[in-house]
C-alpha cells in the first residue's frame, strides 16, 4: 500500500513522465510522415504540427492581424530550393575509363594500366547534347554519362539511375571545352537562347558532382570577371567562391535565375580542395564553342585581323609611346575588317567590348566571349588620343577545313564509314599542326552526309592507324582493309586524336 509521501508524489512523477515521453511521441510521428515540400513564399509552412497549440494560434493571430509575410531569410532559403530542384536535374556525372601510365616507387619499369575519373557536364539540348571540360574525356576510350535523379524541393531523389554511352563530338585543349552526345531525347536542360552575362558580387550556385558525391550544390558570389590566372591561357574567367572541388570540372555555375554563368573548371589550391578560388568559363565562350563543335567538330578562332605584341619599357621609350605596358597593334592586315575600319599599326588597344585589354590572353579572351554576329567595339589609344571602332570579326579557318575545301586528288571519300580520308604526308602534318604519334596513316578531313557518319564515333582530325588488326600507313591501305567488310559489319578503329591513340567503333554502311 503507497504511503502518505508516495501519494504526494505521485502526480511529480506523472509531470516528470509527460514530459519526457513527450519529445519522443513528437519525433516518432515525424518519422511516419515524410518531411513536407518547401512552402512558396505566398505561403507559409503549417507548423502546427511542431508547436503546442495554444503558441501556434498566437502566432497565427498575430500573422493575421499584422499581415507579415514570410521573412528574407525564409524567402531565400525557398527560393534556393525551387531554383535547385529546377536547375539539378540539367546537371550530369561523367564517367571516363582508358589506359594510362601508373607510377612505380623504387621501379626502373614503366607500367601502363586502365584508369578511371571523373567529371561533371550540362545538358544544353534535349536530344542529349552535353558541355564539359576537354580535360575530363581526353585520352578516354569509353565516356559514360549518368543523370541525375531529381526530386521536389524538400523530398529525396528517388527512381532508377540512368546511365548512357556518349560520343565525343567535339574537343578543342585551349579553351578545355568538349561536347559529346548521348542517344536519348526530352532530357532537362538549360537554355543557351537567353544571354546572361555574370555581374560581381551576385549570387550563384555551383552543381556538379564533386569526389562522385552526384549532384552536389554549393553557393558563393562571383568575385571577379575576366580573370586570367595563368598568363599563358587565351581565356578569360568567372572568379567564384562557390566551394569547388575535384569533379566539380565541367558542372554548371548558374545565377539565381537558372541562367547558365558558365561551366566550373579549374580552382587554386594548395590541399587539393577547395580555397574560395574556382573559375568558370564564361557563357559566351560556351556557347561559342557549342555552335561550332555542333557545326564543324572544332573551333574556328575569331580574329581582328591584326598582328599584336605585348609592350616593353624598351619598345615603349624607342617608339615614343604614351605608356610602356599593355598591348600594341604590330600588324594589320590589308583587306581584312581591322584595316577596313581604320585601325593603324602603333595603336595600343584599350578595351574590346569593355573588356580591358592588357595582355594578349586578355585580347583573345575578350573575342572568344563577342558575339560573332555583331560588331566588336575596339578602343585604342592613338599617341595622346583614345579612338573607338567597329570592327566585324573575322574567323580564321581550322587546319581541317583548310584540307577539307582544298582541291587536292589525294582526298577520297570512303562512303562505307561516311568520312573523307587523305594520307599523311609532311605536307599534311604541317598544315595539322603539333607532333603526330605517327607520321603515317589516313587522316580524316571531312564527314559525308550519310547515316554512316551522323552514327560514327570518328571525327575530323582523327587519323587512322589501323582497321581491326591491319595497320593503314595510307589512303589505298585503309581502302584495302575495307574491301574485307560488308555492310552491317562492326570495325574497330584505331586513332590518334589530339596525341592520344584509342579504339573507335563503326559500322560499316
């Protein structure tokens, strides 16, 4: 039988208990509901759920009697969860195999042994056209590409991963842009028909798949434009202090808007991760070289038609220049738009679309990001005198279309693969450029408009070295290794491709 003092206690120890089990109730409940979707800012969470009942119909009465609505920070942090589950879904893992060298401690070998990695892209049209950076599938022998799974705001992603074969359709190593392409069509993407140009200081959010973590989001500023880290590079770049780290390299830098700011690509670090400096390759350089991989399968360099050199102190004091750094105009060529407009040797540029010209990468840069349909707005300095002109740019065609509109009989148009091939030869090399692994083979200068080329993994600039197992030195080798195949067969190629040699498969038309 309970005592006096037990009887006194009794309703404590009922108090105590209530509370203690409360909390636990509360979060049992959560647990078999899932977490609700990210309320718009014209209307606000139910809370009611998460409140005692009499402080929630105080706060309810006094929203009602004040009419507040929901605060910044709220507003923000919803906003950033629409703009997320919109934008993600565009942004793909990129997987990449091949064969590379391995380091050896303590080893007089060398060891080659298949690799793996990894990268990020954006999906720029629905029929599966992707943007990333050329350094994440060069010297690749299979590309994959995985889709994001995407969610509402407030719920995880969920449904099966997808993951696609891609082709490489076009690379070019000084801008670190390449497109490649995936069969598969109504796929999420991020307009390019918008321009949207960075402005400092805004907000931006940085999504890719940083170490494999598949679409992860950071948020920074823009804290400069037009940066060149590296004097050596002809781009310019978008400073951000979004957090970036390996496999963040061709991921999407977009503002609060879901405009595309640029594709994430490198950062400075001195612990490999991130220190609050990516850069980002600028929209307009993007979309520069997404109309002409798309086009041509390379770049094709926008000019001024002039001849430009850096400034020095000696150059300067002999030609009685105004100023002894910067860029100075060497050169013009006659008969080009630069000479039309009226710009003379001696002028020291200024600006390019107020961009500020004060080195050649800055020069370069500031021509990759015009538009090449308008006319550049080109400032100079003129002895004392500052002079603005108009100034159509003109493109300097790739060594490929070079070969390609050349009349030479050399060229043959091989109609079961859908290329047109010339053999190798010290001509050829030099008009291509850069060291060949080997200098034989059959290079190819063009596609034909067959359903050959539109499926083929071979690219203009890819020179064959050899079909199956039968090595192609020239034109007639490649033919006669042709002459074995019938239509519907499967070929495996072997190229070199910007210096690295890998296997393609075709079929044989």
């Amino acid at each position: 039988m309970m005592n006096q003092t037990g009887r006194k206690l009794a309703p404590l120890f009922a108090l105590v208990l209530a509370l203690v089990t409360l909390p636990a109730t509360s979060a049992a409940a959560q647990q078999k509901n899932p977490a609700p979707v990210a309320p718009s800012p014209s209307h606000p969470a139910d809370t009611s759920k998460d409140v005692p009942r009499k402080d929630f119909a105080t706060q309810a009465g006094r929203r009602e009697k004040d009419q507040t609505p929901p605060d910044a920070l709220h507003q923000l942090n919803t906003s950033l969860q629409s703009l997320t589950a919109r934008v993600s879904p565009a942004i793909v893992e990129i997987l990449v195999s091949g064969f590379g060298p391995v380091e050896q401690e303590r080893s007089q070998t060398s060891y080659y042994a298949r690799q793996h990695s990894l990268g990020s892209g954006v999906i720029l049209d629905p029929s599966g056209y992707i943007m990333t950076n050329a350094h994440v599938v060069e010297g690749a022998q299979r590309v994959q590409v995985v889709l994001a799974q995407s969610a509402p705001p407030g719920r995880l992603p969920s449904g099966p991963m997808r993951m696609y074969d891609a082709r490489l359709v076009g690379s070019d190593r000084d801008l670190d842009l390449a497109l490649i392409k995936i069969d598969a069509q109504n796929l999420p993407y991020i307009s390019l028909a918008d321009v949207r140009r960075a402005r400092q200081g805004e907000l931006v959010l940085a999504i890719g798949s940083p170490q494999g973590l598949q679409n992860s989001v950071t948020l920074g500023v823009v804290s400069a434009l037009s940066r060149q880290p590296d004097p050596d590079r002809p781009s310019i770049y978008i400073q951000t202090d979004a957090p970036i780290n390996p496999g963040n390299s061709g991921g999407a830098l977009v503002d609060i808007d879901g405009h595309l700011l640029g594709i994430n690509t490198f950062i400075f670090t001195q612990g490999g991760g991130s220190e609050g400096l990516g850069f980002a390759i600028p929209e307009p350089v993007v979309r520069l070289a997404y109309d002409s991989f798309k086009k041509r399968g390379h770049i094709d360099r926008p000019e001024l038609g002039i001849g430009a050199q850096t400034i020095t102190p000696q150059m300067a004091a002999a030609l009685g220049l105004s100023r002894d750094y910067g860029v100075i105009i060497s050169d013009v060529v006659p008969d080009t738009p630069a000479a039309k407009a009226g710009l003379l040797i001696g002028d020291i540029l200024l600006t390019v679309d107020d961009h500020d010209v004060s080195s050649l990468p800055m020069l370069q840069g500031a021509l990759y990001t015009h538009p090449t349909e308008l006319d550049a707005d080109v400032e100079v300095l003129r002895g004392s005198e500052k002079k603005t002109f108009e100034v159509p740019l003109m493109q300097h065609k790739h060594a490929i279309d070079q070969l390609a509109t050349a009349t030479t009989p050399q060229q043959v148009v091989l109609r079961p693969l859908g290329i047109v091939v010339t053999t190798v030869d010290q001509t050829i090399a030099n008009m291509v450029g850069g060291q060949l692994r080997e200098s034989a083979g059959a290079l190819i200068v063009a596609r034909t408009i067959s359903a050959a080329a539109i499926d083929s993994e071979l690219q203009p600039g890819d020179i064959i070295h050899a079909v199956n197992r039968t090595r192609v030195l020239k034109v007639e080798d490649l033919i006669g290794a042709l002459s074995f195949s019938k239509p519907g067969d499967v070929i495996i190629v072997q190229v070199e491709r910007q210096g690295a040699l890998q296997f393609m498969t075709s079929e044989v038309d």
